[in-house]
C-alpha cells in the first residue's frame, strides 16, 4: 500500500480532474489557459541580479528557519502593513511556499485528540486542497463549512454545533478568499477568534492574496487578535511573495504567530522542510522591504477586475469581488459550462466543484467556474469577452 488507508478515499486534484473532462474534446479556437493562478505580471526587474550577486551562497547550507536579514524584513512588513509588532527570532518563520506551512501547522499543533475524541478541523468550501490533506494526515475529522453568496462567501463557523466546536482543535481561514475574492472584515474576525477562544482551537489564516485588492487594504487576523489583546498562541498566519510579488517561482512565504506555536512548527521543519537557498532569501528580503513593485502589480489587477465588471454587468448573479485575482462566476453547471467553453473557445477554465467538497448532500461550487485574470490585460479582455457571448449570449 502506497499510502494509508486514511487516504484511500481522497478525491483527484482539480487540475488533473480538468485534463479528463477536456481530453476528449478538440479546442474551438486558439488555446488560452484561465484555471491556475500562477501570476503572470513581470517580478521585480532587479532579481536576478540580487541572485547574482549573493550567488556565492549556493555554497553554503541556509538556516533552516530563515536567515537573520530575512526575518527582520518580514517583521518590519508586519509592523508597516499591520500595525503588529513581533519578534523575529521567535515568531516568524521563512516558509518554502506556503503550502508547506500550511500543511505543517497542522502536523505541529493538532493535537491526537480533543476532550477524549477524534478531533474536528473547519475547513471553508470551497477550499485550497492543502487544507483537507493537512487535517487527514493528522487524523482529524475535515468539517466542510460552504463559504457561500448568502454569508458573502465566507464560512460561518458559529452556526456549527456545539458538539463539533467542542472537538475542534483547529479553523483555516482564506482571507481574501480563493476562489470569490470575500475578504473577512474586523467583525468577522473578532467573532472568529471569540469563538476560537470560547472553544480552545487555533485558527490558520491563510492571507496570500492580502496584497492584490481593489480600494481597501484586507484587515489581518493577527492585526485583529492583537488589537483584542488575546493569547497570541491563538492566531497563526500565513503570507507569500508569490501573489504579492509575481515571484510564485520563488517558493518564498512566511508563517506567523505566538513563541510557543512557531517553537513547535520550526521543530518539525528541522526534520521535514526544504529551508530556501540563501540567494533567494536575499530577494525575498528585498521584496518585503519594496512597496512599490507591490503597488504597480495592484494597479494592474485592479484594471482587469474593472474590465471584468463591464464585460459582466448584465450577468445575473454575476458578484465583483473585492480581492485577490479570480471570477467566481455563476454558471449552471460548472463541469458542463467549462467544456463547453473550452469547445467552442479553446478557452480553459476550472468548474467550481473542483474546489469544493460534497457536504450534507451539497457542493457550493457546483454552479459556478474559477476564472484566474493573470494574464496580460489584452489577452484577458479577449478572453472575458469570448467567455460572455460563450455561456451567456449578451
């Protein structure tokens, strides 16, 4: 057996899911690829020679949990974007991608069991793929919780009953989310925490699209636990350059939180994790000390999201999102709408379902697609144009 048996019935991930249900089909015109979300604006013109210049230290065996400049950098970011002030040395930890931290936060801080039982881990649905994988390899129970129109794509973790909060030892949180681009305000996430603290569980804040926003600056979980003055051990949050900086090739990220949680997760990376060749520390430095690169990239979404919203104002249930670089669009079938999109267009796109899980007889992705806007505006316009007359004849 290649895995245990806790994995047997775990479903294909989406994009090999995609390949299956498009492979049969002959593409309607030229191939134009909209499901992943790999960035495709130009990183900062000065990497490469950051990465030249420090190319030396290809030789020598980076610190496994982030080099000294490097958590300084981040630390500094936290304080200029947050407000939050935390100790580098102790609370911050250089993540290669944050998939990996994501993953490890659970296998470092869920315990076996809560109160005597199988423990619970909310997960919002849709969700990253990661989250579930996280919950089952430490033996938990996944709770599906839809993050749908009607709570404004966000998951309501109060409305579950108390007998599942009661063995909950861990909440993830994507803020803004992905795919519909929700972003948690200061009430949502003052509840969250209260509730975290009335119940005893942690909450993974996963903020990787926190810098790609429309008009206000998303709110931080660490931002908002600080300023309720709670137990910094409660909040553990999760950041990359790869969305924030176009650098997704980077696999530079950072995790976040109280002494005792971060202790505990850099324990286990010493024994699993891959820490980040020390000349690309050196960009990522770079990057979380640079503003302006981050502000050029805004722009350049916030243009696409505006051409979105004409190309789709007359699509009923059609929702802007205020974040991160998707369209949730409302289809009425998501698998159906994407072959026939990718038949009559060539145009590829994700069914919703593929992000989202089947929960008390309901997938909240079923009736919409993922439309990822990385590419460059001109491509982009063509594409949302062929995709309008395509599934909705305006």
């Amino acid at each position: 057996m290649l895995f245990p048996e806790r994995f047997s019935n775990l479903p294909a991930y989406a994009f090999p899911r995609l390949r299956e249900l498009l492979e049969p089909l002959e593409p309607g015109g030229p191939i134009v690829h909209m499901t992943i979300g790999e960035p495709k604006h130009a990183f900062p013109a000065w990497v490469p020679d950051v990465i030249a210049k420090h190319a030396s230290e290809f030789n020598c065996y980076p610190p496994n949990e982030g080099s000294p400049e490097l958590l300084r950098a981040i630390a500094d970011w936290l304080a200029r974007r947050y407000g939050v002030s935390v100790d580098s040395s102790t609370q911050v930890m250089v993540l290669n991608g944050t998939r990996e931290g994501l993953y490890n936060a659970a296998m470092a801080l869920c315990p076996e069991s809560k109160g005597g039982d199988r423990p619970k881990v909310l997960i919002p649905n849709p969700f990253y793929q990661v989250y579930a994988i996280a919950a089952i390899s430490v033996e938990a129970d996944p709770v599906f919780v839809p993050a749908v129109e009607e709570n404004g794509f966000l998951p309501d973790y109060s409305a579950l009953p108390t007998q599942t909060l009661n063995r909950t030892t861990a909440a993830y949180i994507c803020s803004p989310a992905n795919p519909q681009g929700a972003v948690a305000d200061r009430d949502y996430w003052h509840d969250l925490i209260r509730l975290a603290e009335k119940y005893n569980f942690r909450i993974f804040a996963d903020e990787c699209y926190s810098e790609i926003y429309r008009n206000e600056a998303p709110i931080g979980a660490l931002q908002v636990a600080n300023e309720m003055g709670v137990d910094p051990e409660r909040v553990v949050i999760f950041h990359s350059l790869s969305k924030r900086s176009n650098l997704p090739g980077l696999r530079s990220g950072f995790v976040a939180g109280g002494p005792e949680s971060l202790q505990r997760i850099k324990q286990l990376r010493s024994y699993s994790g891959a820490p980040l060749p020390l000349p690309l520390q050196r960009v990522a430095e770079k990057a979380w000390a640079d503003e302006g690169h981050v502000e050029e990239n805004r722009q350049l979404y916030k243009e696409k999201f505006d051409l979105a919203d004409q190309i789709f104002s007359g699509v009923p249930g059609y929702v802007s999102p205020p974040a991160g670089f998707f369209l949730w669009l409302p289809v009425a079938d998501g698998a159906a709408a994407a072959k026939k999109v990718w038949a009559e267009t060539g145009i590829r796109v994700l069914p919703g379902a593929y992000l989202s899980r089947e929960f008390a007889g309901i997938n909240p992705g079923k009736k919409y697609i993922r439309v990822a806007l990385v590419a460059p505006k001109a491509e982009i316009t063509s594409a949302l144009i062929k995709l309008r007359d395509c599934l909705y004849g305006l």
